[in-house]
C-alpha cells in the first residue's frame, strides 16, 4: 500500500464505529485546535481524551460548548480545566486513587516509646 491509501482506512474505521453507535452522530468533535499556541494545544488534547472517552450525546455537547467559550477567550484556562475535570472523571474507568494519611512523630517521642515498651517487656515476666 502506498501512503495515500493509508489515510484512506483510517477515516472508514471511524465511520463504521460511527454505524454502529448512531447516537454518536448527533455531536461532532471541533477541529479548533491551534498548534501554534501551547496553552490552548494542551487544553484542546485534554478535551479531546475526554470527547472520545464519553459516548454520551449531551455530554459530548457541553464539552463543544466548554471548548468554544475557551476559544472566544469568553473562560480562562483555570476554569476550563476545573470545568472539564468533572468529565475527565466521568469517562475514566479506573478508581481514584486516595492518599492516605502520613503520621509523623519526632525521633525523641518515637525513641521514648520503644525504651518505655522494651522496660515493659524485661520487667513483665518478674512479677
């Protein structure tokens, strides 16, 4: 095959996934992505990610509506990114990780507990 036959079936792929899942048709993803301005690339992958992640019709159009106010410089990037996340988690399919928290205490106190515990342990078998 030669390379013009090749972006040939990469655009029959998304058509017969298309046929497949007819809601899909309703909402079609923007093409505004400006490569030239960095802020605004990444913001459009971040939608992008999250545009193919979610199947949902009414969803893919309010995320079109969040990246055109982006666009029209109508949000700022902050918000965007506040904005989208809520659909990032939405498409994800892993569980969130949760951090637990990290107790810490002073070499002294920690040093005081074990000489107390290790006096507990030599004197507990005399009695």
């Amino acid at each position: 095959m030669t390379e013009e036959t090749n972006p040939e079936t990469e655009e029959q792929q998304p058509e017969e996934s298309e046929k497949e899942h007819p809601e899909i048709n309703d909402v079609k993803k923007l093409e505004i992505d400006k490569p030239f301005d960095f802020k605004f690339h990444a913001a459009y992958m971040a939608y992008s990610k999250t545009w193919d992640k979610i199947p949902s019709p009414n969803t893919r159009a309010e995320l079109n509506d969040i990246l055109t106010s982006l666009s029209k410089d109508e949000m700022d990037y902050s918000d965007f990114y506040r904005t989208i996340d809520d659909y990032r988690r939405q498409g994800s399919r892993h569980f969130e990780f949760s951090r637990q928290r990290i107790e810490t205490q002073r070499k002294r106190d920690w040093r005081q507990k074990q000489t107390r515990s290790q006096r507990n342990q030599r004197h507990k078998g005399r009695h």
